[in-house]
C-alpha cells in the first residue's frame, strides 16, 4: 500500500541513524547540520511474532512480513517555515505522508553539539511543533480567503465552512495542533482535510537515548512524557544501541538484547507503531509454501481484502473461509479448526479482524 511514515525532528537528533536500523535503503549520517539535501525513502518489514507462531504448525517454506514505506525528511530547524536550514522543501515532503515519527535527542554527547547549544527534547518539539503549525496557518488562510468571495455572493455551505476555519485559525495561532482541534468529523472531511495540513497526521514520540537508557529511560524520557500527556505514544529507543543490533547476525541478537535488557530491539516497536499510526493491520495466508502477511486498512471487507492478494479474487469473490489466530495457535491446525466449529464462513460483508487467517473462495 502507498501509505508513508515520515520521521522528522531537528538536526543532529539521531532520525537518519534510527532510519538505517529499519530501512532496507541505507542514508549517510553526518554530525553536521543540514548536510543532507534530500529525503530519504526506505521499505520496512513490520516484524508480527504471530507469523512465527503460525509458522510452527504450518512449516512453510518462508514467511513474507508486511511493509510500510518509511521517510526520513532531513533535520528542520527555527525558520524552516520561511525557508531556514533546510526550509519549505521539506515542509512540502512531510505533507505528502500519512503520519509522523518525531525523533527527539535525549542524550548528552559532547562530541555531538545540539543545534539548538542544549538538550532539551521538549523545546526541540515546541520548534518543530511550531514550523509546522505557520505551514498549516498559511495554508488555513489561504483557504479562507478563497470561502469568502463565495460568501459573499451568499453561498450558505461557504459560511459554514468559513466559521469552521476560522475557529481553527485561531487554534493554531493559540500553537495548538489541528489534531487536537474539536470538529464533527463530516465538516472535517468537507473543508479540512484536503488541505493535509501537517499537525492534524497522527504521530508518535521517538525519545532517542543513549545506551545505558535503553531499557528505562532517563530524565530526558520524563520530560517529554510529561510534555506530550496523552497526546500520543511515547517510545524509547538507543539509536546507536539499535545500529549496533542491525549489524549483528539473527542468532547473535537475542544474547546482545538480553545484556541491554531488551526482549527485542526496540525499532521492532517503532515500526509496529508506525504501522498502527497509519491505521493499518494484518491478515495472513498460510500454507506449503509461504506464511504471508496483509496489508489492509482498519474496518475493511473481505471482497476488498481479496483484492489486496490479487485483483481477481475480488472480483470473483464467492466467501473466505476464517480461522482467528488464537482459536489457531490453540488448536493447532486447520482441521482442527473446521472440527471445533472455529472455521469460519463468512460473505462479502464480513470486517476482516486483526490476525485472520484467510482462504478465499473465488470464481472468475
């Protein structure tokens, strides 16, 4: 699916190290502000223990994971709005994804000067916070420039649009989020959401700490939990930690993890949340030759799901066959299933649930 995670943040954060930990494309780093000139775009793998599981009783012959396509969009920094550092290129580049991963640096190294002279990770949000909401400012006034020549001609929908987007001009010049602006969801699809304004994409808070903090935290990690409330998620992750990880052979990781005490590496989580943040799940397919996972968006149908495999199973679609991934792992296997009575029958209106594991019918 052409769904896209952008991690953005200040320069010199840690957001292009943390990047090459999950990325099949690989980004230079460098310990100078703006040295990149470009975003980066990487295929993640979306690591789901059940596949391994599933796995265990189908014993095929390769598991495919998941993917969600991750950007890494260099450093911002005060003014970027008006075309500072690396400037309104990048603003541009963060409004075409879907939702954001903001890496914030929670750690001291002296021989890796802040932009910013400190650390600080809760005033490097407030600045990012910041660029992105004169962006969106610009964009909302725009708009309500356009909705008043129609108002005053006496276009009624106009109106309405107009008093809802002035609302929300005055929330973001009060430096609220367009997130976290109170709207009914039918006028926010109608006059706000084609403007893609950058603070209203969900997101998630990336605290990058050192090594010795990996597995809880430290006071850089308090302060932005105590900053963001509950706003969004809080992950913690040693990005120097992490690329040490990603070098190390599969069977050298699980020793390596449990002396940081870690259960995984904890990009593992970034990306399962940026998977969750784009409000997507999985489905699987199993069988000789592969254990395969599925991309779909929340609340989609089986016939559309189908399509998902391939366009003529959707078009032929006659019924999928069920099995829920628990009644599975706990049976043990298909037949089990379809003697218990935990196979399923299901139409063309059934919701596909996170972790289904699909047969489908079809005839074209």
């Amino acid at each position: 699916m052409a769904l896209k995670c952008g991690i953005i943040g200040l320069s010199n954060i840690g957001k292009t190290t943390i990047f090459n930990c999950v990325s099949n494309t690989k980004a230079e780093t460098s310990s100078f502000a703006f040295s990149t000139n470009k975003s980066n775009i990487g295929m993640v793998n979306v690591i789901d223990p059940r596949m391994q599981k599933i796995n265990q009783f189908i014993k095929s012959e390769k598991i495919l994971t998941a993917t969600v396509d991750l950007v890494d969009i260099p450093g911002l920094t005060k003014g970027a709005s008006e075309g500072e550092g690396v400037g309104n290129k990048f603003l541009a580049d963060i409004q075409q994804t879907n939702a954001l991963i903001h890496v914030l640096r929670c750690f001291d190294d002296e021989n890796l000067p802040h932009i910013e002279g400190s650390i600080d990770p809760v005033r490097d949000k407030e600045i990012v916070d910041f660029e992105l909401q004169v962006r969106d400012l610009d964009l909302v006034v725009r708009k309500l420039d356009r909705l008043n020549k129609l108002v005053k001609v006496g276009d009624k929908t106009a109106k309405h649009g107009f008093d809802i987007l002035t609302a929300l001009k005055q929330h973001i010049e009060n430096f609220g989020n367009v997130r976290d602006f109170e709207v009914d969801e039918n006028d926010k699809v109608e006059f706000i959401n084609e403007m893609y304004l950058l603070t209203d994409k969900p997101v998630v808070y990336v605290c990058n700490v050192d090594e010795a903090s990996a597995a809880n935290g430290n006071k850089y990690v308090e302060q932005v939990r105590k900053a963001v409330g509950a706003e969004a998620e809080v992950l913690v992750i040693a990005g120097s930690l992490e690329a040490e990880i990603s070098e190390l052979d599969p069977d050298d990781q699980a020793e390596f993890l449990k002396d940081a005490g870690l259960e995984e590496p904890g990009v593992n989580k970034l990306v399962r949340g940026a998977y969750h943040l784009l409000n997507l799940m999985s489905f699987f397919t199993a069988g000789p030759k592969e254990v395969r996972a599925w991309t779909i968006k929340k609340g989609t149908k089986a016939p559309q799901a189908a399509g998902v495999i391939h366009s003529d199973l959707e078009r032929g679609f006659i019924r999928a066959e069920v099995m829920h991934y628990d009644d599975f792992v706990q049976l043990g296997s298909e037949a089990a299933c379809r003697d218990k009575g935990k196979l399923f029958i299901e139409g063309k209106n059934y919701i596909i649930q996170d972790g289904d594991i699909l047969n489908i019918r079809f005839n074209v």
